[in-house]
C-alpha cells in the first residue's frame, strides 16, 4: 500500500480548460493547490471557472466542504518559485507542444524539492521525449485527465523509458485519492491507450459517412445506442469474450480487410479544416452548429455526466 501522508501540497501549472479542473479536483480532497500561470489575467480566469464548477457541484449535492473553504487551499500566482519550492507533486496542463512542455519542465526542476514527483497532463505526447532534458527523469511520468477533467472520471497513468516504477505507483494513488479512476499503463504509446481507441474508431466513422455508407447522425446514433451504452458497462476486450472470441475472429476474417486504414491526415478532416469547418468553434463541421443546439447539447452531456459522478461517489460511500 502506498503511502500518501507526504503529500500535502500540490503545484498546479495552467489555468486553463484542463488545468483549472485540475487545481478543483485536489481542492475538494483537501490539498493545499498552488495553481500557478502566466498572467494574473489567466489566473483570473481559471478561478472563475473553479467557482461555476463549484457552483454545479453545490447544485448536485456533490460537495462535502463548504466553498469557501475548498477556495481557501487554492492559491494563485505568476511566480514559479512561491508555486513549487515546496510543491510534493506537480501536474501540468500547458499548450501541447513538446518544446514549450520541456522547457517549463526545465524551470520546474531549478524549484522543486529532489523527491517532488513531476507529471505532465498531456494528451499524447512522448513522456520519454519530455523527460530527456530533465536531470531526475525518474521522476516524471503522464497523468492523462480526459475532457472536461472535473466531470470524467479516468485517469491514464504514463511511464517514460525512464520513469521509475515507484512513480507510476505513487501517482495512481495519488489519482485514486483525489476520487479519478487511474489506470497505469506498461509503457507509453503514441496517443496512450484511450486516443488510440477513439481516433480508430473516428477514422472508420468518418469512412462509413465518405463511402455513403450512412450520414453522420445516424453513425453518431448507431453508436450511442449499441456500443456506446454497452462499452459504459463493459470494455470491448471483454465484450468481445462475452459474445465468443471464434465470433469476433470469424468477422474479422472479412471485415479487416474492408476497413479504413489511412495512414495519413485523414481526407476528410483536412477538407473541413481547410475549408474553417471546425465544429462547434466555427458553427459548421460535420454538423450544422449555428444557435444554440451545441451549447444544448453540451449542456445535457454534462448533466448525464453529473449524474455518473453522483453514481460513483454513492458507490464508494457504500464500499
């Protein structure tokens, strides 16, 4: 059993959509948060977003501190060294480019204590790549929040070639204690696990609509209402083993072979790139997103989310 009593204070680098729900996240489990970024402007920001996501979970009968309190540990600054000097784990939540993350990790480790664990809130790039210019690189490891990171309970824990085993291990407790649902890797993958799974299943999805196959809505509900609503109870590993693993193994004798397999930027998302069809951001994407069916539907998805968390936390009440 790992010991987590040493962890007291967390430095929390980004203040942004990913980073200030991280800072929330250790709040409400009684850390002392120093959440640092550029600008006092940055920092404003992500308080305010701090007290909407409060709000919501005061609403949802999801808190057991009073606000002001969980306010009270989180701290913000500009400077590096009022952050982390006495910082027990540092997360990251900067721009995803890996010679912006090296260099802020370089910074970090003029700072911290020698026994600081480090970890990076990438979304797919190489911890191995990251920790090459670090002196401790034992160290620092990836701890993958998914979007948006108060509400999404997982947590993809990251080797390095260099990560020592202790951290990967120390940093799934620290995850599990702060109520997410860590799960360690191996060792590290392009994209991790997760992304590699949803940009499979984009690139077929996108394939099927391209071929005339199907429209994008209907793809969209045939994948709520089969796989989505059965890979929420059970993963695709085991429903493959529920159903008859010579099932799955004779479709794929002819099913492989009629799939995407574009290595490539896939065609039809350069289109909409190139032609400023980004989604919900532009109003256009594959779907029509003009008024305010997009903020609706958000809306709902985080509501139902809402009431997976309040699920969970009954659940580990009950345990």
């Amino acid at each position: 059993m790992t010991s987590l009593q040493r962890f007291k204070t967390i430095g929390n680098i980004g203040a942004g959509t990913m980073g200030h729900a991280t800072a929330l996240q250790f709040a409400l489990h009684g850390y002392t948060v120093n959440l640092l970024d550029t600008s006092q402007e940055a920092l404003d920001h992500g308080l305010q977003l701090i007290k909407n996501d409060l709000k919501t979970f005061q609403e949802n009968d999801l808190l057991t501190d009073d606000p002001a309190i969980i306010l009270a540990r989180i701290h913000l600054t500009t400077d590096y060294q009022q952050a982390l000097h006495t910082a027990d784990f540092v997360i990251e939540s900067v721009v995803e480019d890996l010679a912006v993350k090296r260099q802020v990790w370089q910074h970090v480790e003029q700072v911290v204590p020698q026994d600081t664990l480090l970890a990076t809130n990438t979304s797919g790039l190489s911890p191995s790549a990251i920790q090459r210019v670090l002196t401790h690189p034992d160290r620092f490891v990836v701890a993958h929040f998914w979007n948006p990171a108060q509400l999404m309970p997982l947590v993809e824990v990251v080797p390095g070639e260099q990560t020592a085993p202790a951290t990967v291990t120390t940093t799934v407790a620290l995850m599990t204690a702060i109520g997410k649902h860590a799960v360690p890797l191996k060792k590290e993958s392009l994209g991790f696990v997760g992304n590699r799974i949803q940009l499979a299943v984009l690139r077929e999805a996108l394939h099927i609509v391209q071929e005339g196959i199907a429209t994008p809505s209907a793809v969209d509900d045939i994948v709520k209402y089969s796989l989505g609503r059965r890979w929420s109870l059970v993963g695709p590993l085991a429903s493959a083993d529920l159903s008859g693993l010579d099932v799955f193994n004779n479709i794929s004798r002819y099913l492989y072979a009629d799939l995407a397999n574009e290595t490539d930027a896939d065609p039809t998302l350069a289109r909409q790139v190139a032609a400023h069809q980004l989604g919900l951001k532009t109003g256009q994407g594959l779907f029509d997103w003009t008024g305010d069916r997009g903020q609706a539907i958000v809306a709902q998805r985080d509501q139902q989310l809402l009431t997976l968390l309040k699920r969970d936390h009954q659940q580990d009440e009950t345990r």
